[in-house]
C-alpha cells in the first residue's frame, strides 16, 4: 500500500509511501549529521552507519538528536564536536 504500480507504468508513491519516504530521508540525514558534525566520522562511513540505523533508532532518540544539532549549529558558544586523542571539544 506504499505504492501505486501497473505494469509498463511508473511507479509512484502512495500518500502513506510518500510519508514513510519522507521519514526514512528525515531519519538518514539526521543521522549522518551527527556523526559528521557532532562526532567528525567521514561522510562516506556515516552516510553506511546511517543507512544501517536509520531503521531501528527511536522517535526519542531521533528528536533528541536533532535538537542536539540544532542547539550545536545555532549555539553562540561554537560546538561541540569530537577530536580524535582529544575526545568532545568546544570549538569557538
């Protein structure tokens, strides 16, 4: 029910596919976010690790981390990200 399909037609989402594509995009970039901006893991093994979790990580955890980077990117006091031997560092 996610798609409307005829065979030799294109395929095309549903309201409810449309949504559920939304979500899963929604969930993929927040994700590849925070590990990109948040934890300093490059693009390519986030956007794998993302892929991954995208799938299974919670509503809450998922808010929680948009608000994270959310709160990161407009913080006057730069953000926190993390540098390797370092650990979780303010950047000004």
């Amino acid at each position: 029910d996610l798609i409307h399909h005829q065979p030799y037609d294109l395929i095309t989402f549903t309201d409810e596919g449309e949504r559920v594509a939304r979500e899963v995009v929604r969930r993929h970039e927040t994700l590849c976010s925070f590990f990109t901006e948040v934890l300093s893991i490059d693009e390519e093994t986030a956007a794998d690790c993302a892929c991954k979790m995208e799938h299974i990580v919670g509503d809450t955890i998922l808010e929680r981390l948009i608000a994270y980077i959310e709160y990161s990117r407009q913080s006057g006091n730069g953000k926190t990200t993390w540098v390797e031997g370092e650990g979780f560092v303010q950047n000004a």
